[in-house]
C-alpha cells in the first residue's frame, strides 16, 4: 500500500503525526533528518510526504529535500510543516512545488484535511501513470504478409535490448504502434511511454515541452523527459525537430541528464529512445537541417516500416480488427466484409497507409447502411481511380470479376459515360474513343447500350434484354 513519509528533527512531533495517521489507516515511515528522509526515497518512492523546513543536523533543509523531491519525482505531493512559519516562507514553499503548507502547533483536523486531500491526487496521478501503461499494452500488431512477418520478426529481437531504434517508413504505416510494441514486450513495459510529436511542438517552445522549466513564480515545472523517466520516449517525426533542440537532445543521449529552461541543476534520467521519421535523414543532414552526430546517435538499430501497398494482403485483417476495436471502443456496429468490399479495399489508392484504411472504416461505420456485411458502394469508390504513379486501381465491382466479364463490364460503363459526355452525339463519341462509327454502333448493339431522347436530350442507357 502507497505509505507516507514523515520527516521532523523533533522525535515527538513525527511519532505523533505517525501515530495519527495509522490511526486513520495509513502507513508511515519516519525520518529524523535529511539523509534519512533521501534513502527512503530511493528505497521506496512514498506516496505521499509530510516535510519539516527546519532539519537540525541535516546537510539539506526542507526546501532543498523540495526540489530535490519535485525534480527527481515529481508526481510525489510535499505538505511543508513548520514550527517558525510565516508568509514569506509558505509562499518559497509553493512556489518550489509544495502541495500545502502548514504551521505548527497544527490542528489534527487540520492537518487530516490537508493529509486526504493529497493522498486523492497521489491516488489520481498514479492511476493516470497506470491508465498510460495500460494503453500501451493494448497496441496491437495485425497482419500476416510475408512484409508484416519480416517486420514483427526486427521488433522481436530489439525488445529485451536497451538499444536505441529508428523506425523509416511512409506517413501512416504505423511507426508508432511498432515502437509502443517494443516497449510493451520490453522489460520497461511496467514504465511510462511518452510520445514526442516533433511536428506539432512549436520551435520556440520544445526545449521547454521537453525538458521542463524553473522560475521564482511556479517553482518546478516538469517537462516530457521527466515523465518518461524510466520508460520509453519516443520521437515521432524527428526531422522536424529545431536544430538547437537537436543539439541538446544529443547532450541527453550521451549524459543522460539535462537542465530545465530557467534552471540551473542537472537532473538525471534513464530513458529508452526510440524515434521515427518518413524522410530520408542522410538528404536532411546533407541539406543541413538535421545533426548527423544525433542521426548516429538515434539509428542504432534501423527498422524500416513497410506501407500498406507491400503488404496489400492484411488490409482484410486490418479491417476486421479496427471494425471490431470501434465496436468496442464506440459502440459502432460490429459488420462483416463482403467480398467485393475486401477486393474494393485491398485494390484502393490508400497513400495515407494504416491510418488512411482506419479513417476509411470509421466512417462506413459510422455513415453505412444497417448492420449487414459492408457492400463495396458504401467505400465510395469508383471504377478507376488514377494513382499518382498513372497506375489505375480498380473498383471491387471490376476486382472480383473473370477477365471475360470485367472487360464487358468496363467497356459498358466506359461507352456509357462518354456518348452521355458528349450528348448522344456518336460521331463525336467514336472520334474519340478511336473507333469507326459503323463498329461502335456494332459495340453498343453488343453490349446493349441503346440511345434515346430524353428530356430534350439524347442520353444512352442499356436495355433490360441486353446480350450476354
């Protein structure tokens, strides 16, 4: 159970605020000066600290223990007492991060108030840190390609390392699940996982995000490497970091501490990194945006991430399980793929990757039609889509078909839309589509496209007895 450290020079005071507090339920330890009080911290983070400002025989006073405390552990509520209070030094006191103050003599139903208060936010913070891991846990990998298999197999061997890895690959292919899979299956998976969004951070502010702040006003401010002190921090997109953080960055890698903006102390951390980036980082530093000192330094252990155009056979799978994780999560309809929907997907233009073929489940569930099997119209697309590589992706209603019947298909709907483009007019209509008039009439009996006026217009249809 979380306990509570009780540090006073008076042997009467901290034994009466002990026994007060198992009293109440709560576990106590005790400390008679500065040493003491640091070694059980080492020993044992508490849950909570009661703190005298005046420590006789004691290399560090209360404050000192105070910022040392909201350097190294944070997350842990002080409560200052003292016998000598004023103003001047409760308010020294918050500032440095103090949860309360409180003067002696105290009032037990004072101090109980105060004592409950802050073991509440001690009890939030650690559930939070819980929740936190927890979400990690929860990445899951999915896939089975031959390109997946050869991906999980590099993750598998660079978990129970403390190597640092860079991930490559295209926007969305998933980077980040792939380094939360790391630290979920790695020996820091108990720790925290905090994710760096390089790109989204302003410049003027990343020192700041990262490495926290001191200033007379608000005392110490944690930064990101504080919280993933003991666990993973992962760099997403890092490319897009300033040049001077970079340089920073590296003195962390190769120190492991760092001084906050505004502060003037180290403070030490044990962190794992791993990032990731969709550039080529050697063009980056050749262009001299990027450190190559911070490039090696980062790239131990280079993991490529494929894009889902080389592994097009777990879009399937990768489907069903966002289909069933927004069911879950959301309460969406829990839909099967019906095949031309599977055939739709696995031949779709999807440049935005995993987080593309997400977004695009999301909103057929959320937009679809009932509950059944997911039909290949409620993805939206249509016949041929051009891809930026003049390639053309073909519709599930051409993708499931025999070569026979899509190529009728095709040139059905093709014919169709063009005599309509050009209003009826066939003359217009074989010019440019390269045929002779009397063999595209011959074509159009074949398929049974007919043309009619209709609405003052001439329009082309296919009739009800069309050939086979």
């Amino acid at each position: 159970m979380p306990d509570i450290l009780i540090t006073d020079d008076e042997r009467d005071i901290r034994e009466l605020v002990g026994d007060i507090l198992r009293d109440e339920g709560f576990t106590t330890r005790l400390a008679a000066n500065s040493e003491e009080c640091m070694n059980a911290i080492t020993e044992e983070p508490p849950a909570l600290m009661i703190l005298d400002i005046w420590l006789k025989d004691s290399k560090m006073d209360g404050i000192d223990i105070l910022k040392h405390v909201k350097r190294e552990n944070p997350e842990i509520p002080v409560v200052i007492i003292s016998g000598h209070g004023n103003i001047e030094i409760a308010v020294a006191a918050i500032k440095q991060g103090a949860y309360d103050f409180i003067e002696k003599p105290f009032n037990i139903e004072q101090l109980m108030v105060v004592v409950r208060r802050a073991m509440e936010t001690s009890r939030l913070r650690r559930e939070n840190s819980a929740l936190k891991r927890k979400d990690v846990s929860a990445s899951d990998m999915v896939g089975s390609s031959t390109a997946f298999r050869s991906l999980k197999s590099h993750l598998d061997k660079v978990t129970k390392s403390n190597g640092r890895v860079m991930l490559t690959g295209p926007a969305g292919a998933g980077k980040e699940v792939a380094a939360r899979y790391i630290h979920g299956n790695s020996n820091r998976a108990s720790a925290p996982f905090v994710s760096v969004n390089s790109a989204s951070i302003e410049p003027d502010r990343m020192e700041e995000v990262l490495f926290g702040r001191e200033t007379e006003g608000r005392g110490v401010e944690p930064g990101l490497l504080d919280e993933a002190n003991g666990g993973v921090i992962y760099f997403d997109e890092i490319a897009d970091m300033p040049l001077g953080t970079q340089s920073k960055i590296l003195r962390v890698l190769v120190d492991q501490q760092f001084t906050r903006v505004g502060g003037s102390e180290k403070t030490r951390v044990d962190l794992r990194v791993i990032s990731s980036t969709n550039r080529d980082l050697p063009t980056e530093i050749e262009a001299g945006y990027f450190r190559e000192e911070l490039y090696h330094r980062l790239n131990v252990v280079p993991i490529r991430v494929p894009g889902l155009d080389e592994r097009r056979e777990d879009i399937p799978e990768l489907a069903l399980h966002f289909i069933e994780t927004f069911n879950a999560n959301q309460g969406l309809p829990l839909r099967e793929l019906s095949d031309e929907a599977e055939a739709l997907l696995q031949t779709m233009h999807l440049p935005g990757n995993v987080r593309q073929l997400k977004n695009v489940i999301e909103r057929v569930l959320i937009l679809g039609e009932g509950t059944g099997p997911i039909d290949a119209r409620e993805l939206q697309g249509a016949d041929t889509t051009e891809t930026d590589d003049d390639r053309v992706v073909l519709s599930g209603g051409l993708a499931t078909l025999p070569l026979r019947e899509a190529r009728e298909l095709f040139e059905r709907e093709y014919l169709l839309t063009q005599i309509n483009r050009f209003g009826g007019n066939i003359s217009r209509t074989a010019t440019f589509v390269g045929m002779e008039r009397s063999a595209l009439h011959r074509k159009l009996k074949s398929l049974g496209v007919v043309t009619s006026t209709k609405a003052g217009a001439r329009v082309a249809h296919v009739e009800d007895t069309a050939a086979e």
